[in-house]
C-alpha cells in the first residue's frame, strides 16, 4: 500500500519517498579512492650511491636511534633506486629485546609505493650478537622469493650490534 499524502512523491510502505532507497543502493556500488603517493625531501640523485656493506653499516647505524639500539630489536629497510642510490629508511617494525615481527605485506607496500628496485634489509641485535639466527636466514629468504615476483633485489641483509659493529650476509655467502 501506498502513501498518497506526500505530495506527489512515490513512497514504499512506510511513507518514505524511494529516492531515500535509492541512495540506498548508490552507496551498496561505491567504494573508498585510493590515493598513493611518494614526496622527496632530499634528491635520491644527490645521494649516497651504496657499493658496499661498510658503508651500509656506517649508514644505518648513524640513522639508526641511539636510545633504542641497546634496547630493543627494529627492523629497517634501506631503499634504493636502479643505481643504488638512497631514496630513504624506513623503521618497518619495533619488536621486543629479542625479536620482532616482519609484515610482508607492509614490507612491499613501502618498496612498492617508493618505486624502490633493490632493498637491503636490517635488523639490530640489542645484546651485541653478531650471528644471524635461523629466523634471520628464513625471513630473509622469504623476502628474496617475494621480491623476485616484483623484480626487486635484495642487496643485503645487515645486523647491527649497539655498538657499530655489524654483521652482512652478502660478505657471509648468505645471500
């Protein structure tokens, strides 16, 4: 039964005028706009270009927070552009004093927003540790087989002691 007494506008059963129903089914077909972007503060042209893992070290750990390094386990990914030049760091997760947990899908959202075409990765060991766990060696293979279905390279994989000292699994025959 219809509601006759809405002036002229066609209503369902209860008196609601049906462009209230069809909003209804125009929000059902809408979706969220998905924006992506990727700002340089400094220009990856001018900066470091990496050639090896001394100077990774040396990097990382003077980017790396003083406070934190002792304390706890961060993982950080170092992004390069095709000539190995340092587009950024980004601290991918903050773990506890003896691990922290990698979200893979994070992980490639970083390198894949950056439009970064190698990586390397690195973690810190809090207690001065310069040994790569069998954790470290798994997740490390686990990025390089997700990063080969983007071609994306993964340089290395650095361990940072609090100290500086630091320990790379490309010179270790790791990678």
């Amino acid at each position: 039964m219809r509601n006759k007494d809405l002036g002229g506008a066609q209503g369902t059963d209860l008196g609601i005028p049906s462009f209230f129903n069809l909003n209804r089914k125009t929000m059902e077909h809408s979706v969220n706009e998905i924006q992506i972007s990727y700002r340089e503060k400094l220009s990856t042209l001018k900066s470091l270009s990496i050639t090896n893992s001394k100077d990774v070290g040396a990097l990382l750990f003077n980017n790396w927070d003083a406070d934190t390094i002792g304390l706890h386990e961060t993982f950080m990914i170092l992004l390069l552009n095709r000539s190995n030049k340092v587009k950024g760091i980004y601290p991918l997760s903050h773990g506890g004093i003896t691990g922290t947990l990698v979200d893979m899908r994070i992980l490639f959202a970083i390198i894949l927003k950056t439009l970064s075409v190698g990586i390397i990765l690195a973690h810190n060991h809090p207690s001065g540790q310069l040994k790569a766990s069998e954790q470290d060696r798994q997740l490390t293979k686990k990025i390089q087989q997700a990063a080969q279905l983007f071609d994306i390279t993964v340089l290395d994989h650095i361990i940072l002691a609090p100290d500086g000292r630091y320990y790379s699994f490309a010179d270790n025959g790791l990678m």
